[in-house]
C-alpha cells in the first residue's frame, strides 16, 4: 500500500494553451494546447511522483471526462484510485496572453455528488494503510464540509498524519477538527478564515500562531505569492522570501509547494529544512508553462542556489 495517499474530491481535466490577444465575440486562435490531471491532491501526486514517493492518487470521476482523467494520470505514471460518480469530471482553461504576459484562467465548479458516491471513498479509506494523508482542493457541490471530519478521523485512528490544503467552510471544519501535520492556506484564505485583513508579516504570524496553539495544526504554512512564505510552529516563524525566477505559469504552485514539503517531512527533515523544499518545488512549478508542475531538477536546483548550506 502507498505511504502517502492524496484526496481530490473535485478533480479536473487542465486544459492549458496561449494566444496573442484575448478579446470578445470574435474566434481567438491558440496554441501549444496541453491537457494534464489536475486538482488540489492530483496535482501533489504528480510531484511527488516524479519526487520518487510511494504514492496514490484517490479521487472522484465520472462520465467520459472521467475516463479521460485516468488517462492522463496513466500517461504520467501516477498511481491512482478513481471512485466513480454520475456527474462529469469538469475541465479547467487557462489561456496566456502573450501580448501583456497575463494569464487567464477559467475554473468550472464542477459536478454535484451524492452522499453515497463521496461515502464509498471514505469506506475504502478506512480499509487502506498508509502513513500520510493529504486532502486537497475544493470540495464538490453535494458534499458538507463537516464531511471532512470522518476522513481525518480515519487518519487519527491510524495515526497518520494529515495534511490539508483548501478554502472556506471545508478549511474552517478540517481546523476545528485539529491534529493536522500540516496546513497551507494562502495569506487570502488565512484573512477569511480569521475575518479580517493582515497587512505585514507579524499579523500573519500571529494569525498562524493562533491555530498552532489551539491545537488545529502543528505546522501552517502561508504562502503569499510573490512575497514568499511563513512557516509557523517550529520553534521561531520562519519567513522565506520567494525565489526570483521568470514566471511561466502560477498554476499548480502551491500545490507544488505541498508537495515538496510533504516530501521533506516524510524523509523525516526539520521542518525549517522542508519549508525550503516548499518554496524551491513552488518556484520551479512557476517556471513550467501552463499546466505543468514542479520538475525535480529545478527544484534541486533552486534548493543549491539558495541555500548552499544543507545545515
């Protein structure tokens, strides 16, 4: 059985490609189209995969779209497990705008599932070993964020540790549940979760030390895009500022930053040490074009430029 398994329960099919101009009403003609499995879990199975972790995709599909998702983790060698459901797997576009550099990007809500379709995920959960679970992503309409409870309960009783990576009502469940490992919102989802705005740094912390000390999670992580990140729950916060590179694409690069994270602390590194890991695997998927991830070399990459020390 996988050492890590990841959670998507609303996946998406990413359709990536760019054109000179976008405008309205009239065709626009594109190019360099790429299509790859996607969603918040997919997309860390897939770096951690090329990352040489033993791990497994779980997630919910349906329809011919459905089929086509396997596909397309089949083509990337991604080791998965598809628990069916009556609606279609949705399709995500992103389209680069050559002429200013932008990036525009339309995210379908996807389809609505019943209890029994999410439900069966969960039993098979509770028959399965492993040692990290990652949730990540939005959940699909039909599926209360208090459902979220009975997959970390599964984790707890197993003990192994849980990491959660999402938004809104499901974030605010999975933190009053506690016991995570790990929690990455982005400095946006962290002022909703805490309804109000945190302007610098020393907010964010304190923001993030609030949830550490109630128990919710030993480690959060809040990224903030160009700014960097801040780890809190090691013994001091630690702020990382973000690597500079040529920007491609900023899909998939917190789920990128997951990922390496998780990496590092499954090899059992310090989190400081694995918080680097993060912001190197984030900026390499920065670098990729569209829908691609964080390619390890890169990532290697980054991580020697930047710190040169290992210590």
């Amino acid at each position: 059985m996988p050492a890590i398994i990841t959670l998507t329960f609303n996946p998406t099919i990413d359709e990536a490609c760019e054109t000179e101009t976008v405008h309205p009403t009239h065709k626009i003609r594109t190019r360099n189209a790429r299509f790859d499995p996607g969603g918040g879990g997919i997309n860390v199975a897939r770096v951690l995969t090329r990352l040489g972790d033993a791990v497994e995709a779980w997630h919910l599909a349906g329809g011919s779209t459905g089929s086509v998702l396997d596909g397309l983790l089949h083509r990337d060698g991604v080791a998965r497990r598809a628990f069916p459901i009556a609606g279609d797997t949705r399709i995500s576009h992103a389209v680069f705008e050559t002429s200013s550099g932008l990036e525009y990007r339309f995210v379908p809500e996807g389809p609505d599932v019943s209890a029994s379709e999410w439900q069966s995920c969960l039993g098979a959960l509770r028959s399965a070993a492993f040692d990290w679970l990652i949730i990540s992503g939005s959940l699909p309409r039909g599926m209360p964020s208090d459902g979220l409870a009975a997959f970390l309960d599964v984790a707890a009783a197993k003990g192994a540790r849980a990491v959660l990576d999402t938004s809104g009502p499901a974030l605010e469940q999975g933190l009053r549940h506690g016991g995570l490992e790990l929690v990455k919102p982005s400095r946006g989802e962290l002022e909703k979760l805490v309804g109000r705005t945190l302007p610098d740094a020393d907010a964010v912390m304190a923001a993030a030390q609030t949830l550490v000390d109630n128990g919710a999670a030993r480690l959060v992580a809040v990224t903030l895009g160009h700014e960097g990140a801040i780890l809190v729950g090691t013994e001091r916060p630690v702020i990382l500022p973000a690597i500079a590179v040529p920007v491609h694409s900023a899909v998939g690069a917190g789920d990128s930053f997951l990922a390496g994270m998780v990496h590092a602390l499954a090899q059992g590194l310090a989190a400081e040490i694995a918080f680097r890991h993060g912001i190197a695997a984030g900026t390499a998927a920065v670098m990729t074009p569209g829908t691609d991830l964080c390619q390890p070399a890169d990532m290697a990459a980054l991580l020697a430029a930047s710190w040169p020390d290992p210590d």
